[in-house]
C-alpha cells in the first residue's frame, strides 16, 4: 500500500460520491437534482461555491441537456461527471446512446431506483437494467466505500486509450444512496497519482477549433459497420482491464473488489448465489451462517454488468450443483430476472445445471436475511436432484 | 460615382474573403437559401468556429453523409434534442480550458421552435456563451414538409393537408423570435439573404456579442421544393418577406429591440404569397386574415421598438 492512512469520516453514499468526483478534478460538471441522487448534486455545487471544484457548474434544465452537455465537454476534451436517477436516466435515453457512439469518457453516478409507469419513489435496479444495451460500461458497488473508489478507478477505466468508452457506476438508492457509513477518503495526492497513468496516454482524438474534423458525422454503411464493431471490441477489453485496474488500486490503496465479480467461499461450494449491490452484503452473512450449519455455499457478487463478465462467471459458476440468482428488477417478456436470464445463457459452459431465478427487493423491498437464506435452501435442494421452482417472486410468495 | 460604387462593393466584398468552408456539389436543393447561408456565415464569423448541428436539411451536408462533398468545419453532429445543450458543453470547456473557439448553433426552425425549444431556452437563460442560429424554412423539411410551430396558418404541407375538409395549418405560427426577445439575450437579431450588408453586420455584432453571452439569430429562408416557389425566386421571396413586414429585420442588445432595415411603404402580404403554392388554396377571407396576423406582430414589435426608445432617453436624461 502506497497511499497515506487516513481517518475514516462518516458520510452517506450520495456524499461519497459527491466527494469522490470532486477528488478525480472534473472540468465540466452537469447534472439534474431527483431522488434520490439529489444529495450529489446538492454537494458538488457546495463544493463549487466553496471553491473546493474548479469545474464548470451547469445548472441545468433537464437530463437530456445534463448528458449532452457532459457528452459534447468530453468530446472537446474534458473531464466529466454527472449524476442521475430512474426517470433522468430514462430521459437521457437518446444521449445515453450518443454517448457511447461518440465514445465519450462520461462518469455517470446513477442512484438506483424503479422506473416511469408505476410512480415508484423506491429501490430497485429496473433503471440500470433498461439502459443496458446502450453501450454504456455498467458497474454495481455494494457499500459506501466501494462508491468512492469505483468511482475513482470509473476514470481508469472510462479514460483509457484503449477503452475511450463512458462508465456508470450504479448504487442503491435509499439502501445506500442515504445510509451514513464511516469511510476512509483518499488524499487528493493519492488520487491524483492515481490517475496519473492517464496523462502519459496518447491524447484521445478531440474537437478542435480550427481543425475540420467531425464528430457524429460519416455514419452510413461501412463507416456505422466499424464504429460499432470497434464500440463491442473496446467493450470486450473492458472486462480484463476492471479486473487489471482493481489490483492496481488495491496495491496502491489497500482495498479491492475482485474486479468483474467478487467470489466468496466459492472455490469449495457446491451452490452459488449470485447477487449484487447492497443485498451481496447481506448475502454475505447468510452464507456464513449456512455454511456453520454445514452448507457448502458461496456468493457471486456480480459487479460488472455490461460488458457482461462471461468467462469470470464461467469459472466461478463451473461444477457448482445449482445456482440461485437474485434480481431486483424485473426482464419484460422473460419469465426470469434479467441477471438471470444472462447466466443462463452460460449454460454450454458452466453445464445444465438447475439456475433458479428470484425477482426481490423490488420498490424498497428488503432482500433481507430470512429471503436470502430460503434462497439457499431451495437452491440446495434443487442441487440434489429434486424438482424446483424455476421464477420465484419472493414478496408475491409471501403476500399469499 | 464610380468611388461611390467601389466602396459599396468592397463592403460586401471584405466578407467574402475568407476562405470558401464548403466544397462544391453539395446536397442542398437547388436554389435553396440554406447553402448560401450556410456558406456566408463562416466567411463572417472565421476559423475558429465550431458548428453544432443536427438531423435537419443542413445534415446532408454537415453531417457529411455524402462523402464526395463536404465542409472543413470543425462540426459536432448531435440529437435534435441536444443543440443548445451540446454547445454548452464545448463553450463552457473551451472557456476553461482558454481555448479560443466561437460555438455556433445552426438548426431548423423545427429543432429550435419544438423539439429542441427547452434546450435553446435554458442555453438563453443560463447566458451561455453560443451563438444559436435557427434558419427558418417554416417546417420541417428534411423530412419532406410537414407542419411545425413556425408554420403559418393556413400553409399547406404533408401533415396538413388541403382536402374536402383540411385547410391547411389551422393554428398561427409560434412567434419564436418574441420568445427569445423575453429571453433578453445579450445580442439577438433577424436576417435574411437578400440583404447581404445587414446580415454580415448582424454576424460580426454575434461574434463580438457573444464574449459576453448569449447570442440568438433568426434567419429566413423560404424552402423552394415545400413552398413550391420557382428555384429562380428564393431571393425574391426573402425579399418580400421583408419589403411586406412578414418578416422584419432588427435586433436587440439585452432585450432592447430596434429595427435595422425600415420599410417605408410596405407592401401586401399578397406580394408575398402569390410568389409559392403553398398558400394558393387560401380564399380572400384567409388572406386578410393573414394581413392581420403580419400587421399585428409588426405593430408588436414596433411597439416594444418604440418603448426600447423612450427607455433609453429616460436612463439618459436620468
Ligand atoms: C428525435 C428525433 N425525432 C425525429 C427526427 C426526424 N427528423 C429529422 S430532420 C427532422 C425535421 C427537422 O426540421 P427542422 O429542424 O425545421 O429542419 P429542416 O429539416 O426544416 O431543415 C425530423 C423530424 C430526428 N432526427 N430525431
Ligand atoms: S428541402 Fe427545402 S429547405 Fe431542404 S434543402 Fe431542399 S429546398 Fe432547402
């Protein structure tokens, strides 16, 4: 560990990440206040105004205009973050989609919450989960502290030459987005040689005045074919580069996350769980408890979704017995949660094994203790053979 | 005499000396007002403009979808929802940075009067450092005319149809350039091809302006295939447009409204329509409602002219 020890200071997760963008220096800064992100926004302009943020603010009329902005800053050269929410995401939709076609650098906090339709002012991952194929880089974190540092190694990531793509680092709403937690903040020094690396990089290409280049232009037939064949290329390299980036940080600052996904007491279990967020937490503790009573299970916690971590899945899921997945949020038109559904396709590697789906926690439900261990329990006897439930929505069982 | 004619030549002349932005054989409609606009404006405004369009008319060319002809401009192809937005984005980073660019806007009158109308109007609110040009073929005509907010009552395009029982836009026109007026945005003007000087002017104003914020320009250009007007006559039209009042030319420093071109003796809003076939459905009753709805907005902005005026004597005197 390089970095210097520091006190751990008590703050919520919407603060955290609010500090954590205000430490990686970003020039351009715009975001749009919704529950429950509005804290980071709230915080980043407190940071302006007290001089602590030499970015430029904008305060904006809407999340369309927050993404374009960001989009186009980057696009000049900039160093970017915002922040969103549920219905902001999904009114960022067109942009989302542009931002990740230009390849921008966009760090994106997105506060996880349940989308239009049903006014849900609640938990779920249903916003993440509808923007998953806009090509954006997708990355769940479990606790506070993982907020602050994801968000740091977001920049790693996102700003690679080799990468050049735009980052969303997912957390909780409520469950996180307002849970005070003691959390060790780095030294500005430290992040700042953090992110060095970046600067002995290639400049990425930018728009300059003066110079006739284009952005956005010359998209018919071979010239749209390459871009998006480059755009998946860069997302395949992604996956190694999480993984490479979470060492590096581990080494320099003493923590790490296990990079696409975290494995807990998986090598000798005969079950899995796969989960994420703030229920891997949770998790956790009921693995523990399963495993005293002589249960041999382990946890995925899943914190890399897009590009999908298929070979770290792979190995983690290869010769287990049956899996339990646990999703909070929903795949219209399967039957199974979306998380789900993705394992699944798994199959030809991991073998057909039963995968069990649980839909919970969705609108501030709880996944809580006694949900995960019935979880397990079923997924075991699943495991030896014996018939099972494919799709469970566990609050529906326990309304009846 | 002959001094008299080479200054006046020279004027115009100064403008065109920069260098030509845009190759030939461009995908603009013959006779179409938008590619000498779109040609005049970096001639004006110089090399360190970065253009900020959309999917409109001016994408063809812009967006650079034929690759046999394009432009040498820096240029930032974005959503139709994302012009005032994106441009934010580059100003406030080329600020900081201490980049030397001039961020210009360049869209239909459909992005900036519909669909991109929040995000013109919170760039004008938040004074952002962009001069936002809407050229105004009333319609949306990329996507082969049909109605927008500019349209006036009673034209005819695709989604308007005439028949036993369409005739035409039903409502008025959305009076965009009032809009931006209450905006108060630092420098705003209106403009149009055939009046060259005017317009140059009003482009050099911009880019002084624009040092200090928000810039708005409005500029007419009639669309000869959804007006139905011969591609002789578009300079014709704009000429009308402004010799009738339909379309007036002036402009506002921070809200204050003056006319740049005075019409001495307008003439009839007929002049105007008996030049396309947009309007040839139009009975006798339409038209002088038509007149009505011209003399009203220009008795509008005369009025708010005039107060401009008297305001400023006042902070004079006082
Ligand atoms: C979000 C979105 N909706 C619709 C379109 C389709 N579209 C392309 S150009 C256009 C019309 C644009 O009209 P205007 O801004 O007036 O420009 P003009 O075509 O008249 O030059 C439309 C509706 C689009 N590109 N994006
Ligand atoms: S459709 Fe109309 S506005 Fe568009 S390029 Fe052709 S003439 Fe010009």
């Amino acid at each position: 560990m390089k970095a210097k020890t520091v006190k751990p200071r008590v703050m919520t997760g919407n603060g955290a990440a609010a500090y954590a963008a205000m430490l990686c220096r970003p020039e351009v800064v715009a975001s749009y206040p919704i529950t429950p992100q509005t804290e980071v926004v709230e915080q980043l302009s407190a940071f302006k105004a007290d001089g602590v943020l030499d970015a430029e603010m904008v305060e904006v009329e809407g999340e369309n205009s927050a993404m374009n902005i960001v989009c186009a800053a980057s696009i000049a050269g900039a160093r970017v973050f915002t922040a969103t929410s549920s219905y902001g995401l999904v009114y960022m939709y067109d942009t989302l989609l542009q931002t990740a076609g230009f390849r921008a650098p966009v760090v994106m906090v997105n506060v996880n919450r349940e989308t239009p339709g049903i006014q849900a002012v609640s938990a779920g991952q249903q916003d993440m989960i509808s923007t998953r194929d806009s090509g954006w880089i997708q990355i769940i974190v479990e606790n506070d502290q993982e907020i602050i540092d994801q968000i740091i190694m977001a920049y790693r990531i996102a700003e690679d030459f080799n990468i050049q793509l735009p980052i969303m680092v997912n957390y909780d709403g409520y469950y996180l987005s307002y849970l005070a937690e003691a959390v060790q903040i780095p030294d500005q020094t430290d992040v700042d040689a953090f992110l060095a690396p970046l600067k002995k990089q290639p400049q990425r290409p930018r728009l300059v005045p003066g110079e006739a280049r284009g952005c956005g232009t010359h998209g018919m037939e071979m010239g749209y074919v390459e871009a998006r064949y480059k755009h998946c290329m860069a997302l395949d390299r992604v996956k190694n580069h999480v993984d490479k980036i979470d060492k590096e940080f581990g080494e320099y600052f003493g923590r790490s996350y296990g990079g696409q996904i975290e494995e807990y007491k998986c090598a000798d279990a005969d079950i899995v769980i796969v989960a994420s967020g703030s229920a891997a937490g949770t998790a956790r503790t009921v693995i523990d408890s399963k495993r005293a009573e002589g249960l041999k299970v382990g946890l995925v916690k899943l914190r890399l979704f897009r590009p999908f971590p298929e070979e770290r899945l792979a190995q983690a899921l290869k010769g287990k017995k049956a899996i339990g997945v646990i999703d909070r949020s929903v795949s219209f038109g399967w039957k199974t949660g979306p998380m789900c559904t993705e394992i699944k396709s798994l199959c030809s590697k991991i073998g057909p094994v039963p995968i069990l789906s649980y839909i919970d926690g969705l609108a501030n439900l709880d996944i809580n203790i006694p949900h995960i261990g019935r979880v397990i329990d079923e997924v075991a006897v699943a495991a030896k053979g014996k018939p099972y439930q494919e799709v469970t929505w566990i609050p529906m069982e326990e309304e009846r | 005499m002959v001094e008299k004619a080479t200054k006046k030549k020279n004027r115009v002349f100064d403008y065109f000396c920069t260098e030509e932005k845009f190759s030939g054989g461009v995908a603009w409609c013959a006779g179409c007002p938008l590619e000498l606009t779109a040609r005049f404006i970096p001639k004006v405004l110089g090399d360190k403009m970065v253009f900020v369009g959309t999917p409109s008319c001016s994408a063809p060319v812009l967006h650079g979808q034929n690759l046999g002809s394009w432009h040498k401009l820096p240029y930032l192809a974005c959503v139709m929802t994302g012009v005032g937005s994106s441009a934010t984005g580059l100003t406030r980073y080329y600020q900081k940075a201490g980049i030397d660019a001039t961020v210009v806007c360049f869209n239909g009158d459909g992005c900036s009067s519909d669909i991109g109308f929040q995000v013109l109007s919170g760039a004008a609110e938040r004074n952002e450092k962009i001069i936002y040009i809407t050229y105004d073929n009333e319609g949306y005509m990329n996507t082969g005319n049909q109605r927008s907010s500019s349209t006036q009552k009673g034209a005819l395009t695709t989604t308007t149809p005439v028949g036993k029982i369409g005739k035409g836009k039903p409502t008025i026109s959305k009076n965009l350039t009032m809009l931006m007026l209450m905006h108060r945005p630092r420098y705003m003007a209106t403009a149009t091809l055939s009046h060259l000087e005017d317009f140059a002017k009003k482009l050099q104003k911009a880019k002084e302006m624009v040092k200090e914020g928000f810039v708005y320009l409005h500029v007419f250009s009639p669309c000869p295939v959804g007006w139905r007007i011969d591609s002789n006559l578009s300079i014709e039209v704009c000429r009308t447009a402004v010799r009738t009042n339909y379309f007036p030319l002036w402009e506002a420093y921070d809200g204050k409204p003056r006319i740049t071109v005075e019409v001495a003796a307008p003439k009839p809003i007929t002049d105007f329509t008996k030049l396309m076939r947009k309007f040839s459905h139009l009975k006798e009753n339409d038209i002088a409602a038509f007149q009505a709805e011209v003399d009203r907005r220009f008795a509008l902005l005369k009025t708010l002219c005039d107060a401009a005026k008297a305001e400023e004597k006042t902070t004079v005197q006082s």
